[in-house]
C-alpha cells in the first residue's frame, strides 16, 4: 500500500509540474486563473454581479454559498459550459478566448454527475475516460483504485456498487489525470467519513506540489492554507486573497 501511494504522489507531482505550464514569464506575472467582474443572472435573478477573484498556482479555493447562490453556474462558466454571463475570465494573463486549448488540456473538471457508466466496470471507466486525453497504463490504473479503496473491485460491473464507490470510481480521475487544475463540485457528496478523509488528503497533496484546487462544498474542509468566498455576499466580501 505503501509504494502504491509513494508511486502515485510521485506521478502527480511530476503530471502537475507538465500540464498546461505557462512560459515562465508568464507564470511569475499573472495568476493561473482570474476573473473578472463576473455578471450572471437567472430567471431574472441577479446570481452574482462584479465578481472578481484571482487562483494562484497550489491555491485551494473554496466557494461558499447557500443553494441556488450560483456555485454550480460559476463552475460550469469557468469550465466553458455556460456562455451566459458577462465579464472576463483569462488564464495566466491572456483572454480565455486566445487560449482556450491550453486551458482545456490543464482542466480536470468533476461535477455533480459522477460520470460513471454502470454497466462497465471501475477499470474500464477509469481506462476510457482518462484515454480520451492520454494513454494509461494498466498499473497506474490500478494503483489509482488501490489508492481510493477500490481494492476487489476493480473488474465488478458499477451498477453493482453503491453510490460513495461510483463517487471513488470518479475521484480515481485525480490520480491518474495530468491536470494542473482541479475544479471540483460537491465532491464529498455520498462519501463516508473514510472517504472525505482520503479527499482532503488528495486535495492537499496535490495542492502542495503546486496544482490549483477550486471546490464547491457544504462540508467544512481540513485543508491547509484553504481561501474561502461566499456567492450571495457583496463582491468585496472575497477572503484572503494572499
């Protein structure tokens, strides 16, 4: 258990140091990802307006909010799937808009649907949706289910899992992407105390080898050095910007 977690600390600090790296220029002057008086409304509800916030690189942020504040709606904005808003989102400095694929190859995005097919199994979700971007080895596949606790259930079609063990299936993602940022929504949904605990540690491992981290939860996180804002205050009420 023990060279399975050192193997895969050492893979992620050696995907987060490739993905998506700026020129160096770039990476000393400007954030990771920023943005910049964010306007979005809903039904005729004003979600957010004159939002802005900066991520740094090994930043965790956490976005707060009662529901139906928009936190969902932010994620998916920043991740390209919602163009119904206003304001400027750019990536280490330059537009979204002039460099959209670096961004994307950079961009692990786990949101309220697990995205798991029930009818294969934690291996074969695991190899097809991390082959989409990369070629991965058996090994580092099975590594990364070890590591999420998994172990037995590799070759055991999903729908005979329970819902914390698709959400696992999901999280082994992490391990295995070559991601420089994290955007995660509700992930600590239907885990078990076991579960939330293996999360947090995922989440500052990562984070301490310099990749990004922005989190939506209700759940209150154990993470060192953790920036927080809440969506439905007024704009300025942004924390900690270090």
């Amino acid at each position: 258990m023990l060279g399975a977690e050192q193997s895969i600390c050492g893979n992620l600090r050696a995907m987060v140091e490739q993905a998506g790296k700026p020129h160096e220029k770039d990476s000393a002057s400007a954030p990771m990802l920023a943005a910049t008086d964010l306007y979005c409304e809903r039904d005729d509800r004003i979600l957010f307006e004159k939002l802005n916030f900066q991520l740094q690189e090994g930043q965790v942020l956490q976005i707060k909010g009662d529901n139906g504040s928009g936190k969902t709606t932010l994620l998916r904005m920043l991740c390209g799937l919602n163009d119904s808003y206003e304001g400027e989102l750019s990536w280490y400095g330059q537009p979204m808009s002039e460099c959209a694929d670096a961004f994307y190859d950079a961009l692990l995005y786990i949101g309220h649907r697990v995205g798991v097919n029930k009818i294969l199994t934690p291996r074969e979700n695991l190899a097809w949706s991390c082959g989409l971007r990369r070629r991965v080895r058996n090994d580092e596949i099975d590594s990364a289910l070890l590591k999420v606790g998994l172990r037995g259930f590799e070759d055991s079609q999903c729908f005979t899992l329970s819902a914390g063990q698709h959400q696992r299936v999901s999280l082994a993602r992490l391990l295995v992407s070559d991601a420089r940022l994290w955007v995660l929504d509700e992930p600590f949904t239907t885990l078990d105390v076991t579960g939330v605990a293996l999360l947090e540690k995922l989440i500052q491992d990562y984070s301490s080898q310099g990749g990004a981290v922005l989190v939506t939860t209700h759940h209150p996180l154990s993470v060192n050095d953790l920036t927080q804002f809440t969506l439905g205050r007024r704009p300025e009420a942004a924390e900690n910007w270090a």
